[in-house]
C-alpha cells in the first residue's frame, strides 16, 4: 500500500514540475520575444497573434470568438501593466526563480502529506501476520 501511495506521490510531483517548466519556458519564450528595452510593445504583439486551429473535438465547446475575447483581455491587461513593468529582461530576470520557488513551496506539502498518510497507514493499517502464526 506505501508503494502505491508513494507511486501516486511521485506522478504528481512529476506532473507539478513539469507543469512549472512549462509555465517557466512559455514565459522565457513570450518575454524573449518581446523587444528589448520595454514591455509595452507586449501588448500590441498579442493582439496580432492568429489564432490557433480549434480542434474538430473542441469544437462544440468554443465559439468563434474565444480567441478575439481572449487577445483582447491579455492585449489589455498588458496595456494597463505596461508602465508599471520593468524591462523584459528584468521581469524575466525574477518570474524564473518565484516560478521555481512556488514550485518547491507546492511541493513541499505534497511530500509531508504523503509522509504523514505513510506513518499512520505504518501506524494503523492492517499488519501482516505470519503464516501459521495465530493472532494474539
């Protein structure tokens, strides 16, 4: 039983890291490609973007102007942010070690609930008995 809960721990603490890097390398990848110097360039990048192909499975689901609503709210949230930001380069220079940060703080309960449901399923759980031998 401790196997399998320390299985079930380690694929979420998989999934959670990768979740991270992902999110880390799009926001490297999305502030490498704004231009040097300022960030208020973001804004108008983003609503040029095209908009992705919409699966045929996703289809039903998503109207025809859930991108549009979508460039619109980041373009501007963007826009508002924009004089507060420093440059893309510092901004990226401190979300790399708060993204990695955030990811040791979530991982960090993960591990002593697992710890903990180890020790009482340890503690209380149903032990073993020899074969032949009689409970006392």
């Amino acid at each position: 039983m401790t196997a399998l809960l320390w299985g079930v721990a380690a694929l979420l603490a998989t999934g959670w890291s990768l979740f991270i890097w992902a999110a880390a390398s799009f926001t490297g990848w999305l502030l490498g490609a704004v231009p040097a110097g300022s960030t208020a360039q973001l804004s108008d990048a983003v609503r040029q973007l095209p908009a992705p192909p919409v699966p045929d499975v996703l289809a039903p689901w998503l109207s025809a102007g859930w991108w549009t609503a979508l460039q619109t709210l980041t373009a501007d949230l963007l826009a508002w942010l924009g004089p507060w930001l420093p440059s893309a380069a510092t901004l990226l220079g401190w979300l790399t070690p708060l993204a990695w940060t955030t990811w040791a703080l979530g991982l960090l309960p993960l591990l002593a609930l697992t710890g903990l449901t180890h020790w009482l399923l340890s503690r209380f759980g149903a032990k073993a008995t020899r074969p032949g031998a009689q409970p006392a």
